[in-house]
C-alpha cells in the first residue's frame, strides 16, 4: 500500500476547536481484498470521522518507515490488521517501542490489533481469545469513568472483529480497564497518556458486514465451535449497524489529545 504523506480530513467531526494538528496514523495491516475492492482501506475511513483542522500522516509500519517523522505528529493511532500479536515479527516490536517513546509526552489510541499490540509492549499477554470471534455489533459496558467516553451511556454498541484479545489476568497492575463485553474483558485500557480499543471507531455498519461477510465461513465454525446460537453470521449480520459511539469515542481522543497540545 502506497500513501500519501500528508491529508487534510473534509469531515468537521466534533466541531471543537484547536489549531492546524497532525495526527499520525500507523497503517499495520489492510482490510481482506473483497472489503478493500468495494469500501476502500483505513485511510478513507478514519479521514471521514476527523474534524478538517487535522492532518494526517500515514505510516506503513510494516515496512521502512521514518520514525523521527512520526515522533514529531501530535497524536498517534496504531490501526487494526490481519497480522496476529501471538506471532510477533520485527516491524510490531518496532512500531510498539515508537509508540511508547511518543506516549512519554503525547497520546497514543490502539485499535483492534493495535490496541493489542500495545498492551504486549506494556506487559500484557495477547492470546487466541477462548470465548471465540467477535464480528458485529456488540454492547459493551464502561467500567470506570474517561475522557475517552464523554457524553456516552454506561452501555452502548460498537463494531467489532477481532479473535485475539489482552488476557485480563495478564495486565500490569497500573493498567486501568476502562470497559468489557461479555466475550472480551478488556474492550479498552488506559495506562498513561495510552489508550487502547479493542473496537473498531472508524468502523461503519456498511464496513463491518462487509467484513462479516468476507469472513462467513470462518464465523459460521466459530458459532457451532462455541455453540452459540447468536454467534451465527446471518444473524450477526441483521444485528450490525452503525455505531455512533463509535463517532464520539474517535472525537473524544482528537480532543483529549489536540487541545492539550
């Protein structure tokens, strides 16, 4: 994937106020090929959820990638992908340790594999998750108050895929868990100026059957693996939707991290 080194989002997002930032966004991965064909990759989809005085620098992390360049960014977000934390390669170790240097002083959001990913370098053991896939629109309920969930209820649906997650027993003792679903404990942390989700905040309903259906087969022997009735894709599928929580949670970090800048 080839990106362009700077964007400037035409979404007003939140509609709060800070001069011209930049937001550096490391690309770890692409959505599956007939996702990619139909709705694009991650570029389009965070670009629509970020207010127009925000520009963003994409970083294949996978690759070479200049690290004084996104050091210099005023927020970072470590994106999904396909690659697994339980099988680490040097590029992770590498975007891992730049986003702990950057989180010294500015904030860091983790999503997905990122989210994960983070949580590894922090002292936390990413596993195969055993209550199986999490594909869809699924509720899930805050457990300790954050800036990251102003103006959210207590509970509320975002949209999710994902089969790894943090192991609960695993996390180091400052690590707060900010909230849970019933398949996944840790839907979100914070320790220092990092946060992690394991959700998808830029994800639409459209994109995420999109990625359900891509996905079906996979999905299917995972509801009959975990014998869950409501783990099944079709109706996954009728369950999924956009998520407005998801809107606010992305606008919320953009605050967070911006106006103390």
């Amino acid at each position: 994937m080839r990106f362009p080194d700077k964007l400037v989002a035409e979404n007003p997002g939140s509609g709060h106020k800070y001069d011209m930032k930049n937001v550096a966004i490391a690309i770890a991965g692409e959505p599956p090929i007939e996702v990619a064909k139909v709705h694009g990759d991650y570029l389009p989809w965070y670009q629509a959820l970020c207010p127009d005085n925000v520009s963003f620098s994409f970083f294949d992390v996978r690759t070479q990638y200049d690290s004084n360049a996104l050091l210099a960014a005023d927020a970072l977000i470590v994106s999904g992908s396909p690659a697994s934390v339980t099988e680490l390669e040097p590029w992770m170790e590498k975007i891992a340790s730049d986003a702990l240097s950057f989180a010294k002083s500015k904030h860091v959001l983790g999503v997905c594999f990122g989210h994960q990913l983070l949580a590894h370098a922090m002292g936390a053991t990413v596993e195969v998750n055993p209550n199986g896939w999490e594909l869809g629109s699924f509720e899930i309920t805050v457990k300790q108050p954050d800036a990251l969930f102003e103006g959210l209820p207590a509970e509320f649906h975002v949209n999710l895929s994902h089969r790894d997650h943090v192991a609960p027993q695993s996390i180091p003792q400052n690590m707060a868990i900010l909230a849970s679903s019933p398949r996944c404990p840790i839907q979100a942390y914070r320790l220092g100026f990092v946060r992690g989700v394991q959700f998808h905040p830029e994800f639409s309903g459209v994109i995420t059957r999109a990625f359900l259906k891509s996905r079906w087969d996979i999905i299917a022997q995972d509801a009959i693996d975990t014998r869950s009735k409501r783990a099944q894709p079709q109706v996954l599928l009728e369950q999924t939707h956009d998520s407005s929580a998801g809107i606010a949670i992305m606008a919320n970090f953009l605050d967070i991290a911006l106006q103390e800048r």
